[in-house]
C-alpha cells in the first residue's frame, strides 16, 4: 500500500478535516503569524509545553483562543506567566519524573486527557537551539511513528521535519506555491535504511543508507510529488517557506 503523505500541504487544511493538535514547545516560536497564528486558531488542542507558555504569552497581541493546557515538570514556566493562564481557567498539569522529557510528556497529556483524539500534531520548536535537544525531537518523532497511529510535523524556522515510514510514501511538495523546498535530506536515523527515490536531483537507487555511511542530504526536490521507499522509517526533511 502506498501512503500519500500531505507534507506542508496538512498545515493548510479546512478546519473540518483530521482533528489537529498544536504543540509549542520551550523555544521562540517559528513564523508566529505567518503560519502558527491561524494554526492555533484552528486547532483542537493547544497544548504549551513547559516554557513555551512563556514564549505563547510574549507574543503581541496574544493568540486567541487560549491553551487547552500546560503540561511539563514546570521547571521554565514563570511564575506571573503561570498566575496569568491559572488566572483564565487554564489547567497547568505537572509531571514529577525526570525520566521523560516535556515534549514527551506533552504527547502523553494528550493520550491521557484528550483522549488522543489528534491524528496530526503540529510542534512548534524543538529543531533549534542544543544538539541533545534535537536528537531527542528526532527520537521521538521515530518513537511515536513505531507506536502511534498519527503524523507529527516539526516546524522550525527553516525546516519542515516528519518521518515516513517503511514502505513507499509518496510525499506533496508545493514547489509552485514556493512553500518547499529546495533543499531536503532523508535521515537515517532509525537505523541502516536501503532507500529508493524519484523526484529528487539525485535519486537514490536500493543503495545502504547510514548514520556513518551514505545520507542523502543536501539532496533538492524537482517534481511537485516525491516517491520514497523504504526499508524501515526514514525522517524526511525540507525547507520550508510560509
């Protein structure tokens, strides 16, 4: 079976289709008006993680409506930003173990208390910033594919960050519309992947991908719809322009 992967083109669906969920992360935020603004509006659950209640609330003006919730171990959320969302009904939810990260804990939140309803989750941040921080956004990206069925999307300033799985996935890219693009990459990073591509400048063809060895990056998109078969999940990565 082939899975036909929306890419960019899910951040610009009518509010009536697959239910979204909105994540914002410890991080500035990423293209505050341009996209997370009406993503945010749109959505059905808004959740800050942490310290992205801070960022959400430096905004001006303040994205409307407010969050659904703000869920971490509370170690980054200040304390007049806390009084000010407890202020308007806002439930803030602690999670005392340090053996999951708040981005996970976020995720969980959302199994937990709304059901996890969501079949796309759009993250805001998490692919800036300290190095640890981004592998484990990566990690959990891959972790969550293994065991969920739903999409997560990572937008960061530059980039627009997903996992295909195995098997061959056809991915939209809106060259026309200038939102992707040029430059993308597939990153190996479940493990040794043999990958097969078409609409790429330089195709892959059955050959070994790895961590240590060949990794297509770099790589630039030439066709408005990108084949990818996979051996095992493989993240694909492009920029992204709104």
């Amino acid at each position: 079976m082939v899975l036909r992967h929306p890419g960019s083109s899910a951040l610009y669906a009518s509010p009536g289709d697959a239910p979204l969920a909105v994540l914002v992360l410890n991080q500035p935020i990423p293209h505050a008006r341009t996209l997370f603004a009406p993503l945010w509006r749109r959505a059905a659950h808004r959740l800050c993680i942490d310290g992205g209640a801070n960022h959400l609330h430096a905004l001006t003006p303040a994205p409307t409506p407010h969050p659904t919730a703000i869920v971490g171990d509370l170690d980054s959320l200040t304390p007049s930003v806390r009084h000010h969302y407890e202020h308007h009904g806002i439930p803030v939810h602690r999670y005392a173990d340090q053996d999951s990260t708040d981005f996970m804990k976020g995720l969980r939140y959302l199994d937990e208390h709304l059901g996890g309803v969501s079949s796309t989750v759009v993250v805001f941040g998490g692919l800036s910033g300290r190095l640890d921080h981004v592998m484990h956004t990566l990690k959990v990206l891959l972790n969550e594919h293994t065991a969920r069925a739903r999409s997560i999307l990572v937008v960061s300033e530059d980039n627009l960050t997903f996992v295909l799985p195995e098997g061959e996935s056809r991915v939209c890219v809106q060259r026309e519309a200038g939102r992707d693009g040029p430059t993308c990459g597939l990153l190996p990073l479940a493990g040794d992947v043999v990958l097969w591509t078409e609409g790429l400048r330089w195709n892959l063809h059955g050959q070994l991908s790895s961590f240590t060895g060949l990794m297509s990056t770099s790589n630039v998109v030439d066709a408005d719809e990108v084949l990818v078969r996979a051996s095992r999940p493989v993240i694909w990565t492009c920029e992204f322009h709104p």
